[in-house]
C-alpha cells in the first residue's frame, strides 16, 4: 500500500510540475514553404485547377496580366521558426537539452510594454513591408526601375521654384536615385545649406537644378529639401504574394529571388532545393534574422542542398551548422544570385 501511495504521490508530482507555467519560450523549427509553389488556406501544397484542389488553392507567388509565369525544377524555400508561447516546466527543461530548441526569456520576444496584439501586428507590417521590398528589388532586377516622383513642393522650402510636382528625381550629386530611401541618404549626407546638384527628368527632358538644402526646424538642424515624393514602378502585369499564417521580414530575400523565377526563363534553382532567410531593403542589401539554429534544422529536414545565410548571422550559423548543409554567405540580392549561378555551375559559393 505504501509503495502505490508513493508512486501515485510521484505521479501527481510529476503531473503538477508539468503544469507550471514558467516565463519562457520554447523555438523550434516551422513549416517551410517553396516560394514558387501553391499552397491552400491551410498551407498544405496543392495544384491550381487539379482535380480534388481545395478551391482556396493559390500560387505562393502569382503572376496575371502579363509574362506567363516560368516554372523551375527546384525550390526556394523560406524557412520559419515555431513560437510555443505558452510554455511549462516540462517542456523548458526538454528544450535546454535539445539541439533542436531554444529556451528565450519570454519578455524578449513579448516585451512588457507592449499587447500581445500590438506585437502580432507589428510582425504582420514587417512581413507585408518585406513583400513590398522584395517586389521593388525584384523588379528593378528584372529591368523594371524605381523612379522617384516629385508630388509636391513645399512653398517656402528649399526647392521652390526649382523642382517641379511631375518631375522625376534620377540622380543626387551624379549619383543614381534608386529609392526613396536614397533618396534621403544623398540629401542627409551633406549639412544642411549645401548646393545639390539634382538631376530630374522633366517633361521627358533630362535637366540639373541646384537646390540648397535648409534645416528642417530652429532646433532641427537635419538637412530638408522641401519637397514630397512618390515612388512609382511601371510594369505591365500584376504581382500578388499571398502566404497566411507567417510573420516577420525574414522571408524577403527568398520571396525577391521567387519572383525573378517566376519571371525569368532562366530556372535560378539548377533543378535543386534551395533554403535561405534575410530581409531585404529597397536597395537590395541582405539584412540578419532571428532563429537560425531552428531555420537551418527546418531547412536541412526540407531537403535543401544550400542555406542562403546573411553575412551578418553566418557566426551563429557556423556554430549551428548541419552536415550536408552548405551555408552560402550573402550580404546583398546581387550575392544571393551569384552564389545560385555557382551551384547551377557545380560549384562551391562564398561561405560563411
């Protein structure tokens, strides 16, 4: 009798400590999705128009109105990292012991002055702005430029009188406009009341204005130009990325390389399973994620051949790294391409 007691005694025990709720979270590998495949609703793959489709079948990735879209024999995969927020004694513990997982203090990821509902806002914008950027980047790539449009000049400001609503911004100082953030960077990298010689555009007709640059206030000494802007990119068909469930800007590299592929006809795949992470900005530039143990895990269980690594995580990715998991070290869209052109090629990219 006693010993039944015990042991029930140690059973409850166990049952208690395993209902403790402790203030961490546990990140593992997520789902991850080929950017050039459908999916439907519930993120299962599936074929457009195939017989027993889920009618909530949808490209990754969609093309409409113009090129038909280009279909490659690989795969560019982003890869994503599962959040269990809500979290016990129990599985903290399996987690420290597991090369798969990691324990994080909860208040990083959900900081206390912020709702849960504010920060899963944040991280659907931060996934919808990477979207964006990864169009911008894609279509300049493709031939497509970003051309920078006057809207309106302030009256009074630096530019009145010079710059024009309608004209095109192509260059600061001789150098080319490609954005509407270097656009700022050219303008802010001199003090304010200096001459830009800014190129434009007007009426079909390239033109140079100088503007002298003011202060934006009497306690603001940052350099202004008085002008706003409009960010435009002519291109004859329609893009639409449409993926539920994911959040965050880390997709933004592999959604920029999925949309070239499906518009050029050139497969970027080489027929193999490419993985990979990292925002991308309008300028192309390749920027660090979070998560990259779990991302390589969930990478080299998809099959991938190569890990496409932001120069700025490739540290942790070589303390993290899988076997048969080569890690290519990318810092811009321009590397990303290169490293996929190697291994088309059979060889070997720059690595971490």
């Amino acid at each position: 009798m006693t010993v039944v007691l015990g042991a029930l005694l140690a059973v409850l025990l166990l049952f208690a400590i395993g209902q403790v709720k402790v203030p961490y979270v546990v990140e593992s590998a997520g789902p991850t999705v080929d950017t050039l495949s459908a999916v439907d609703d519930q993120g299962e793959v599936c074929t457009p128009g195939a017989p027993g489709a889920s009618a909530s079948c949808h490209d990754v990735i969609s093309v409409t109105g113009g090129p038909a879209a280009t279909k490659s024999d690989g795969q560019l995969r982003l890869v994503t990292v599962n959040v269990q927020s809500s979290t016990d004694l129990v599985s903290v513990i399996r987690g420290w012991w597991s090369d798969e997982e990691a324990v994080v203090p909860y208040e990083l990821l959900y900081p206390p002055d912020a709702t849960r509902e504010e920060i899963d806002q944040q991280g659907q914008e931060d996934f919808k702005n990477s979207q964006s950027s990864a169009e911008t980047v894609a279509l300049r790539e493709l031939g497509y430029p970003v051309r920078i449009a006057v809207e309106n000049v302030v009256a009074g400001g630096a530019s009145d009188g010079r710059l024009k609503p309608g004209d095109v911004i192509d260059t600061v100082d001789g150098t080319a406009v490609t954005s509407n953030g270097k656009l700022l960077e050219l303008i802010q990298a001199k003090p304010a009341g200096s001459t830009l010689k800014i190129g434009v555009t007007r009426d079909k007709t390239p033109t140079t204005v100088e503007v002298t640059t003011k202060p934006a206030s009497a306690t603001d000494d940052t350099p202004r130009v008085g002008i706003e802007v409009k960010t435009e990119q002519p291109h004859p068909f329609t893009l639409n990325i449409k993926l539920d469930d994911i959040a965050g800007p880390s997709a933004g590299l592999m959604f920029t390389l999925g949309i070239i592929d499906k518009l050029k006809p050139e497969d970027l795949t080489g027929g193999k399973v490419i993985a990979g992470t990292g925002t991308i900005d309008d300028e192309g530039n390749v920027g660090p994620i979070g998560g990259i143990p779990q991302k390589l895990y969930g990478a080299k269980a998809a099959g991938a051949k190569i890990f496409l690594t932001p120069a700025a995580n490739c540290e942790e990715a070589k303390a993290n790294a899988l076997p048969g998991l080569p890690l290519a070290k990318v810092s811009t869209l321009q590397d990303a391409l290169a490293a996929l052109a190697t291994v088309r090629a059979g060889g070997q990219p720059p690595s971490c």
